[in-house]
C-alpha cells in the first residue's frame, strides 16, 4: 500500500505550569518537552508505522527545527523526497501551555513554513500522488492548495481522504474531489450548521454532506466511536473501551488506519473498525506521536478486541 500525505509539520514546545498565565503574567513551568507534531506528519508518521510506504509532501523552514522533523520522519521510515527546505520563513511552530491541575492548555501556532505549501509543490510530487493508492489531507495548509491536490489526485483516480481539521468551512467545489470525509462533531457542525448532539443529528448532517459530492462521511464521536454515512446505508460502529491517559492525536491515528486500511482493499466499515482500534490504542499514552501504534500492535490489540 502506498499513501501520500500534503500537510503540516510542526514543532511543538510544551510547558507544564502549576497555572495558566494571564495576560502580563509571567508564570515557572515544571518541565519543558520538545515534540514532532503537526496534523499532516503525525498522519505520515502514523500510515508509515501501521505498513504503508508513506510519501509526505510538505516544507520546513531552514533551521534546527525543520532538520530534526526531517530526521524524525527518517527514523519513522517515511518517504522525504517531496519535503521542501523553505528559505524565506521558519518552520511552522505550536507553543503549548499544560496547566498540570486541570489538564486544560493554551495552544499559540506560528504556521511559517506550513503556509507557504503550495499548488507548485503538489505538482513537483504528482509522481508519488499519482502512486498512491490514497491521499491523505488535513487543514492546516493553505486551503487553495488543499483544493488544488484533492483535484488533482482526484483527475488520476487516486482517492482521497479529506480529515477537514482544524475546523474551517470549505469551498463548494472540493466535496466532489473526496472519497472519505472525516470531521469530528464540532468540524461536522461548522460544515453544516446542523449542532451534532445525537447519532441522529450526525446522520443528518452526514447525508448533508453527501448530497455535496462525497462518497462516504465518517463522523468521529470520541468515546462513542464513529458513525459511517453513505447514499445507501448508515452504520455505527463502536469505540473500543480503554483506560484513556491523553486524547491527542486520536483523529490522527483514525484518518491514517483509514487511509491503510482502505489501500489495503478493505471495505469502508471495516476499515473505519480498524480506524478506532488505532485511535483507541494512541490514547492509552501522551503525546501526538510517541502513541501512534505499529502495525503489530494494532494487529494484536484487534485480536484481543473481537467486537
Ligand atoms: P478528534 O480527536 O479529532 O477530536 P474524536 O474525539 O471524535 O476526534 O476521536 C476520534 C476517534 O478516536 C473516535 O472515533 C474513537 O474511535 C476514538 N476515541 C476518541 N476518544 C475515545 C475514548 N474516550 N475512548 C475510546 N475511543 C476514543
């Protein structure tokens, strides 16, 4: 199986503090950690770790960051041949508070090098997306470009999975460029003005979506799993129950069991079963990535899980 990722790679700096600031305040941290993250490369490091040949198109800044994440997708085996150095900015950056009371956080981005990915860079890569037995895409990337690369991908037959996160509306014409939509419930009801309380009001608003121009809609409802909407049928499959320590990264680890399990030839709602079990295993432990399973562990833990 082969998957391309166009999307956004970060470095994340995390402070633990006995407190959230406020403004003009100046608060001591417990512990400061420096993390690969960014939705498009935990997706890459996620689809490379569960087996897949993994292209990730994407740009760093030209600085110390943008060679570790570079290094950091080596050692998780993905494919860095289409990840530009870009001289002109830094490499994208999240600064990340974590009051270690309440586990609540304040989170600032500085997108840089992410901004600038652009319709250039996706036509530089159509070699290994025109490869690929899927693409993967995220938000945190222009949206001109991602448009332009769902196009495209969609112009070779290659599908396309759209994860539409961070939540932001999305022009009229990219819904008919996408095989799999997967907003969670607060990007489903910004896309459809419909408020998703009920497995009711995700079938609503998932059948709204559909009747966009997407094959399938996949609506993540956290612990209560996911709901799989189709023209023709309507499933909801359960999340597996798990002893959660740090929900981050669970909408990554399911976009990229997905996209695996689907250019592995499965059908959509096993695929999507298979989606939750990895979610579930990437919340069992902290971090965006150091969670993400490896194909043998996903394999185990579906053995052991037989729903
Ligand atoms: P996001 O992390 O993108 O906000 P969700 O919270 O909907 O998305 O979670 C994505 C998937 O992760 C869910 O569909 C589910 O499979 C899994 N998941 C999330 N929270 C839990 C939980 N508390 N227990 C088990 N699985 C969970």
């Amino acid at each position: 199986m082969i998957v391309a990722i166009v999307g956004s790679i970060h470095m994340d700096f995390y402070i633990r503090l006995p407190k959230l600031p406020v403004p003009g305040e100046t608060v001591l941290g417990h512990g400061f950690t420096m993390l690969p993250g960014g939705k498009g490369a935990n997706q890459a490091v996620a689809c490379s770790r569960l087996g897949a040949y993994t292209y990730m198109v994407g740009r760093v800044g030209n600085d110390i960051f943008g060679e570790k994440l570079i290094e950091n997708f080596r050692k998780n085996n993905v494919d860095t041949k289409y990840i530009e150095v870009d001289k002109t900015t830094h490499t994208g950056i999240a600064f990340i508070l974590l009051d270690e009371k309440t586990g609540e956080n304040m989170i600032t981005v500085a997108p840089g090098a992410d901004y600038n990915v652009s319709a250039k860079d996706v036509d530089n890569a159509m070699d290994a997306i025109s490869r690929s037995d899927i693409l993967l895409l995220q938000l945190e990337i222009p949206i001109d470009t991602v448009v332009y690369a769902a196009k495209r991908a969609w112009e070779k037959g290659v599908r396309v999975i759209l994860n539409p996160a961070p939540a932001a509306s999305l022009p009229d014409e990219i819904y008919r460029y996408i095989h799999v939509l997967t907003p969670n419930r607060v990007e489903a009801s910004l896309l459809t003005n419909i408020n998703i309380e009920s497995r009711e009001d995700a079938v609503k608003a998932g059948k709204l979506l559909i009747d966009k121009g997407v094959d399938y809609v996949i609506i993540t409802l956290g612990a209560e799993g996911s709901m799989v909407i189709s023209k023709d049928f309507v499933r909801h499959i359960p999340a597996y129950k798990v002893e959660v320590v740090d929900t981050t990264g669970a909408g990554d680890a399911f976009n990229a069991a997905l996209a695996v399990s689907l250019a592995e030839g499965k059908d959509i709602v096993e695929a999507c079963r298979i989606a939750n079990a990895a979610a579930a295993l990437q919340i069992t432990k902290l971090g965006a990535q150091s969670g993400l399973p490896t194909r043998e562990e996903l394999e185990e833990f579906l053995r052991k899980h037989r729903q």
